[in-house]
C-alpha cells in the first residue's frame, strides 16, 4: 500500500517537494496531492513587478510548470482548494473549495477531508498590513499573486495619473520602477529614513539618490497613518506631514510568515512567527510533519540565530530538501545568510550577509571597507560605477558581509562575496582567490577583490 502525501501550498516549496518526492518514489509508492487556494502553480511571485511594468507581456510567462505537467508526473493538484484546519492526531486536512474552483472535489464552498501519511505545509507569506483605515478600499493594491499583478494592470488601463507605493523594500523600489516605466508620478512613503532598510545608510543613501534620479518622489520617516476614501475609492496617503493624492496605492511593506493554520493545529511557532523545522525540514513535534519556504523560520548561518525571509531561491532548496527526505535520501538545508539582488532604474543593488546594524546587535567587533570603482575596464565603453562595502570580523577578518550600488553589472557580484562568506574566507584568503578578468566586464583588479585586500591590508 502506497504512502500518501499531502501538500499544502503549490508554489515554490511545495512543488518543488512534490517534484523531488516523485523523481526519488514512484506513484505506486507515493500518492502526492497537492492542495492549492488559487489557480496557478510554479509561478514567480518576483515577477509580478516586471509584469506590470511591460518587461513581462503575459501572465503565463511567469509560470514554471503548469498543473497539466505536474499530472504527467501522477502529482495530483487541487486548484481552488484551501486548507482550513489541520488534525495532527487524526492525520487529516479539512479543505474547502473556494470561488471559481476548477480542481477541488465537491461544489463551490463544499468541504472535504483528506488523510495523509506525511505532511507538508507551503503556505508561504502574506503581506504586512499597517493598522490604518482605509487599506481595504478600492485602488488599493498588493503585489503578491498573480490576481494583485491582474488587478494592478486592469487598474492602469484607466490610465491614472498619480500612484503612491507604501515602502522601500525590494518589492517597494520594483513596483515604483514599474510604475514609473507606465508613466505614472510616483511617490514612495517609508517609515525609515532610507530605502533598502537592510543596507547600511551610506549604500541606502546611494539607493535613494539613484530613485530620485529616475523622478520618484521620496518621502522617509513618514509611517502611512490612513488613506482618504472618496465614493469607495483610495484618493490619498496621509502621514503625519501631508497627504499624498493618488489614482492607485500600492502596498510594498513586505511580509510576514503565513504560519496561522500551523500554529492553530498546534505546531511550534518561533521568534519570528514562522513554523519551526530542523535542518530536513521536519517540525521537531511531529516526524511527518514537514514545512518550507516562506511560512517558515531558519537558522542565519552566521549568527546562528533564527530568522524569517521570504525568498524564491530558498523556498525552491528548502523544499527540495522535504521532497529528498520524504524520498528516502538524507539532506539538510544549512541555513541562509540573506543573499538578494533588484534594481532600480540603471542602479543595481546586492546584498549578503550581516549588515553593519546586524553585525553589532549580535555582538561582532567589526571593519567596514568601502572600494569605489567601476563596473567594466575604466576606458572601455559604458563603464559605469559601482561601490562595494565589505564587512570583516576586526580581530579575525572573517568576512561577515558585503553590500554593492552601482550601475549594470554590478549586482551578480554579491554571488562572489556570498560564496567567501558562506565558506568563511578572511579577508586575505579571499583577495588570493583567482577570479575572472577582460575589459568588458571589469578592471584588472575588480571592486570586490579591492576592497578584501584593503581590509586585509589593515
């Protein structure tokens, strides 16, 4: 008799959980079905600001991997189908049907039962919400799912004039550049003083200049405290030191672990408010039990304290980590320590590691190192500029971060600084290593390797 596994969750994690699971058992071992609230699996949430800024032209560019492939590989997807309630002792989730079902059992709003012999919760995120009246009117929009994207482009086909983005984050500075390439005046409201809050203030200060540059209006230390509501619909974002009119508001606050329905069943919820799972993904109360992607909390490599951060690239390896373990083979997921890269307009950002803040709240002495150079060979065309910071423990000089601003092709060089911190190169290790050189891609001597030998200078 077959095993049964149950998903919850059809995007990253939880398909790619189902993927693994079914490459290493096969169905006549392993019944996989999967339990899906919407109407798409496999698509890229990032996405969705280039979506609606015309770089992407279709919704359908954005999915991996369509409910039909997945049937192909006897992985059973139920569309339209929320879980509602998980019964640890009976090994079962009660699921309801939602509005336009085209996958789930039953009628719409009908309610099922399913068993499973191992679970696993994909719930992922939802977007942070500030107290503040107003958030639920129309013209009020997220940026999470492939309805928000729809529901953002039906809304700019009524060619709107004005649009204020709520936040600095990653998914604040993509959908103003998105915004802004529709021809929108856009302003970005943000309580800290600079964009890209997980930036020290100097690489934030380089971020915001850039943003100013492509016409963003912006507005720092300024908590939204409502939006004016004309006739039903979102007119304005008020602050302390205004208010802001818009046509469209747009909610880039960032998110929080989706983890209610695991911590209703019981299940343990950590200091972030993500499920707690062991490094093969296993909640430690129950074996059977697994959890990954963004509804979850891991481990920062570095520090070793527990973190929440909603990724697409750990979603995928934390979930093909369950999938390995409930197939049989041993893996583990060894942490993260917060490798991100996006833009704005011509300015790239990336970032790995511990930032200065970071660093010193968990007890680092440190050195900072800032290397100003260019991106490609100084008198090669187009060779536009780029900073790199360069974070080392003070009496070790163990790189503990890496920060880089700076114009195209500047961004991917955080993957080489992730790669030195992750393995735990010092500074002078590091600036021996023997990375690539031609002039269409950078100075003999590129940035990152400047700044790890004036750090191991010192």
């Amino acid at each position: 008799m077959s095993d049964r596994l149950l998903i919850i969750g059809g995007n990253a994690a939880g398909m790619s959980c189902a993927s693994q699971a079914r490459r290493l058992r096969a169905a006549g071992d392993l019944e996989i079905d999967v339990m899906e609230a919407g109407q798409w699996t496999s698509y890229s949430n990032c996405g969705i600001p280039y979506w609606v800024g015309g770089q992407v032209e279709e919704a359908e560019s954005l999915i991996a991997r369509s409910p039909a492939a997945f049937a192909d590989l006897d992985i059973k997807i139920r569309l339209g189908s929320r879980a509602e309630r998980i019964d640890l002792d009976a090994g079962t989730v009660t699921v309801r049907s939602t509005v336009g079902n085209r996958g789930g059992e039953g009628g719409e709003g009908a309610s099922s039962t399913l068993g499973y012999d191992r679970l696993m919760i994909a719930t992922g995120a939802v977007p942070l919400r500030p107290p503040v009246e107003g958030l639920d009117a129309d013209g009020v929009f997220g940026v999470q799912t492939i309805p928000d994207g729809e529901a953002i482009r039906r809304a700019l086909e009524k060619q709107p004039k004005r649009a204020v983005v709520l936040g600095g984050g990653y998914i604040g500075l993509e959908i103003a550049e998105a915004l802004v390439t529709q021809g929108l005046s856009v302003t970005v409201v943000l309580a800290d003083p600079l964009p890209m809050a997980s930036l020290d203030e100097d690489m934030g200060e380089r971020v915001c200049a850039a943003m100013t540059a492509l016409g963003i209006e912006m507005r720092p230390c300024e908590p939204v405290r409502g939006i004016e509501v004309e006739s039903g619909l979102a007119r304005a974002v008020v602050t302390d030191e205004g208010s802001y009119p818009a046509d469209l508001v747009v909610l880039g606050l960032g998110v929080r672990p989706n983890s209610d329905l695991a911590r209703d069943a019981g299940l343990r919820i950590g200091t972030t408010r993500g499920i707690e799972v062991d490094d093969t993904m296993r909640t430690p109360t129950h074996e059977q039990v697994y959890a990954a992607g963004d509804c979850i909390q891991t481990r920062n490599r570095i520090t070793g304290h527990p973190m929440a951060i909603a990724l697409g690239t750990h979603a995928n390896r934390q979930g093909r980590v369950a999938g390995t373990n409930i197939g049989g083979r041993p893996a583990r997921f060894d942490g993260v320590i917060g490798t991100a890269v996006t833009k704005v307009g011509n300015c790239e950002i990336g970032r790995t590691g511990l930032s200065t803040k970071e660093a010193e709240q968990a007890g680092y002495s440190i050195e900072t190192t800032l290397v100003e150079s260019t991106v490609k060979a100084g008198y090669y065309p187009d060779a536009g500029k780029l900073a790199v910071k360069l974070l080392t423990e003070k009496h070790t000089q163990r790189m503990l971060g890496g920060q880089i601003v700076g114009g195209p092709g500047s961004a991917k060089r955080i993957d080489v600084l992730a790669t030195a911190i992750w393995t735990q190169l010092t500074a002078a290790e590091f600036a021996s290593v023997d990375i690539s050189y031609a002039p269409p891609f950078s100075p003999v001597f590129d940035a990152v390797a400047l700044a790890a030998r004036k750090a191991a200078g010192r």
